[in-house]
C-alpha cells in the first residue's frame, strides 16, 4: 500500500533541522530555508527560497516563518489498543498494572481496536510523529480481525505503519502472567502471524504498511514460541520486536526460571541480529549492553512509561556509546496516558542528564534519537528520518513564534528543552493530515466520543 500528496508543497521561511549526515555526528541546519516535496519524496531541501526552477507547475506554497522543519518523528513502540484503559491502576508496578488491565483488556474486539487506534494515531500526529509501531499481542478468540482493525485506522488517519503482529502463549496456569483466555497455542500464533504478513506487509519503497513478528515478552511466551517466530520472521523477511529488562521483576523471573539474564535468554533462543529490536531495555548490564551492540539489536527507549510505572531509567548514553541504536517509543496509551513522542524526546534528554549529568546528552542527540535512530531500528534509515534529497516526504513543521518560545535562538533548543510546540504542520508521504493543531483526516471530537463510549463497554463487559 502507498499514498502521496497529489500537489507539490513547497515549505518556505522556515528553520530546517535536516538530520542528514555530514560525519562525527553533525547535520546539515539552516536558519532560513526549504523543503519542496513532490510525488511522495523530498525533491528539494537548503538555505534561502528554493531555485524557482525546480517548483513543478501548480506548487502549493506553505509559509514557516516563525517555524522549524525536522523530519517526521518515528514512534518505535506502541500498544494503541491501551487508548481505551489510559487511568488504570495509575499507581501500580507493572506486574500489579498487568494483572490488573489483563482482565479488561480479554474482552477487546475488533471495533474497540479500531476506535482506540484512531484515537491513538490521531494524537501521535498532534505530537509531530509520521511513523508509528503498533505491538498488538491480545488477541482473543472472538475478537474478529483486531490487525486489519487496527490497518485501516491508520490508512484513516495516514500515518505510516509498522504494525507488529504479537502473541501470547504462557498463560498463568503454566507460570506466566497473563490469563489462560487471552492466550493462544502456538500453531494458531503462527499461522495468525503468517496469513498477517501476507495480506498487510509491504516491502516496497514508500510502504505505508510493514509488519513485524512480535512475541510478547519473556514472561508471557514460551522459548519455544520465541525460536518458532523468529524463523518465521526470518524466511519472509520482517523484522523481529519483543520487550526486553523492563523492569527488576523480569530479571528475577528469568534467573528463576531459565538461569540466564533476559538478554542471555534471547540470545539463547535466536534473537540477536540486526533485524531485532527490542523495547525498553532498562536494566541491562554492561554485557548486555555489548552483546546488543556486536549484534545490531536496536532499542525502544520509552522514558514515560517506564517513569509512570517506576520501572527505572534505560542507560541509553551508554548504549549510544557502545554504537546500539536508540530509538524512541511512547509505549502502551494505558501506561504512558499523553502518548505523545515529542515527550519522549524531552524526557529521554532530562533524565539522561538528571543521572548522568549535563553533558550525557545534548539536543540534537534526542532529535536524532526521535527520527534517525528511530528510522534505523524499523531499517528504514535510507527511506525516513532526514530531510533529504530522495527521503520520503515525511515531514514536522513547529511553531516557534509561540510565547513560550520566543527569545530563544537556537530552534532546536526550543523544540527539545521548551514547551511542546503546536505544530503548524504534518505531512506524511507529501499529504497534509495536521494544519495549524488540526488533524485533517478525522473527526478528533467525534473519534473521543466514541473512546467514551467503547471504553464504557469495555469496562462493563470486565464487571
């Protein structure tokens, strides 16, 4: 599936941050300059107005004076589904927030998904986000198709999506968490896997849809499930997501149960290698940390979710020393209730610094964070995350002549230490789905109406 803006768009007056590569960590910046997309891929980016030359007949022309153009944000785990539970068991742990949501969440259907992902995608644009994940692992019986759900709330919306097909197969009766009812056997997980990846996933140039084989996580599924999946994955070419040492309790369960550290146990099982990445990764240790880095694992970094729940900070500037890729994660609506990237991006930055101290990161490290690192964990680096001659027209336009930002001279600064911008605009793949804090594609009051709603059967269905 692909989508383009049918106009050329022309983005003028505007400061570009372009996340392009110049060596040692540098990029291309400019204090007054363009973006011109047409036919879905950037086709013109600089300083100053752009060469008139090169405006294909009929350009649309978009005014960012006051403005910073970065690439779109890329989103690298999410449970969307959780749009409907956000409040639950506010001050739990995670094991104490799982058993507690698990019960809810056994009686979502297709519907429910569908009206949590709208609402979910629709707010990550509002945040300047082009591409997100989507880790689904609930999948009832009775449930209906919650992936295609979920696929066609995105088409809605226009985002770019990598839905990643989960599953759960260590119920509570054989020494996991979850409930029996919300777990299936492991042929259903994997020809349910298989027949997702065929009818959704789009290897092409400018895909809106790729899918990803996605276990839950080590106290959720079975090793046997994690060796079947990772095969799978690896004979029709996707990529491979689970969660990863989120919190202490994972790595007493696997010590107690598996005698190794969860990275010790993925490694044993077959995740390692540059098509996996993981969510999370807090409490890893320095072995850990160089097994990801000699492997290629790339990491989910969520520093909401993971503050919301108390389950410890990540050691990121030490992953980003030992070169694994960090990329940035809002995780599940029902553990982080804003669900906004650009927060992410903020947080990962301050508590980098709060633990580590003012140089553990700079700005521009959280940007690249948010889109060059995020488009590298989903291998999408040479298609998304820069500003760039040929890159897909995936494109945050940030109001920085706001108030709360006026004075300050650096527009990068402002984007990342400031107060969330309002975003002027948000393209994905050269169409418009934000303009001036209004998402184009969706009715945002009715899609709220209808979270109110499903959420009140929801929660009436658990009792």
């Amino acid at each position: 599936m692909t989508a383009g803006g049918d106009a050329a768009v022309l983005i003028e007056n505007c400061a570009v941050a372009t996340m392009d590569d110049r060596g040692a960590g540098f990029a291309t910046e400019h204090t007054t300059g363009h973006v011109l997309l047409a036919g879905g891929r950037i086709t013109a980016v600089g300083a100053g107005p752009c060469d008139p030359a090169l405006l294909p007949e009929g350009t649309e022309r978009v005014d960012g004076t006051g403005c910073l153009a970065t690439p779109g944000l890329v989103n690298t785990h999410h449970h969307l589904y959780q749009w409907l539970t956000r409040g639950l068991a506010a001050d739990a742990t995670l094991f104490e927030w799982l058993t507690a949501s698990y019960p809810v969440w056994a009686g979502i259907d297709a519907d429910d998904v569908r009206t949590a992902a709208l609402g979910g995608l629709a707010h990550l644009t509002l945040g300047g986000c082009t591409t997100t994940t989507d880790h689904h692992y609930v999948v009832p019986a009775d449930a209906g198709d919650v992936f295609a759900a979920e696929i066609e709330a995105a088409a809605t919306v226009g985002l770019r999506f990598h839905p990643c097909r989960g599953s759960m197969d260590l119920g509570r009766s054989a020494g996991g968490l979850p409930p029996d009812s919300v777990v299936e056997g492991i042929d259903a997980i994997l020809a349910g896997t298989a027949e997702v990846i065929d009818r959704h996933h789009d290897p092409a140039p400018e895909s809106m849809c790729r899918i990803a084989v996605a276990p839950c996580s080590p106290f959720s599924v079975t090793g046997d499930l994690l060796r079947a999946s990772a095969d799978l994955a690896r004979e029709r070419g996707v990529r491979l997501h689970t969660h990863l040492a989120e919190t202490d309790d994972e790595e007493v369960f696997c010590r107690e149960r598996f005698g190794s550290t969860p990275m010790e146990y993925m490694e044993s099982v077959g995740w390692t290698g540059p098509d996996v990445w993981f969510a999370h990764t807090v409490h890893l240790d320095d072995p850990a940390i160089a097994a990801m880095a000699a492997g290629g694992m790339a990491a989910a970094h969520c520093p909401v979710s993971n503050g919301r729940l108390g389950a410890g900070i990540a050691r990121v500037p030490d992953m980003l020393t030992a070169g694994v890729t960090v990329g940035l994660g809002v995780d599940g609506a029902a553990s982080n209730e804003s669900g906004v990237l650009w927060e992410e991006m903020h947080q990962a930055l301050l508590l980098a610094r709060a633990t580590r101290g003012p140089r553990a990161m700079d700005v521009r490290t959280a940007l690249r964070m948010a889109t060059v690192e995020g488009a590298r964990a989903l291998g999408r680096q040479d298609e998304i995350g820069r500003l760039a001659t040929g890159y897909l027209a995936d494109v945050a336009l940030w109001r920085l002549d706001t108030p709360a930002h006026a004075g300050i001279d650096d527009p990068v600064a402002a984007l990342v230490l400031g107060s969330r911008p309002p975003m002027a605009g948000v393209w994905v793949q050269g169409r418009r789905v934000v303009e001036d804090g209004r998402v184009l594609t969706v009715d945002t009051d009715a899609v709220a109406r209808d979270v109110v709603a499903a959420r009140r059967r929801l929660l009436a269905k658990a009792g």
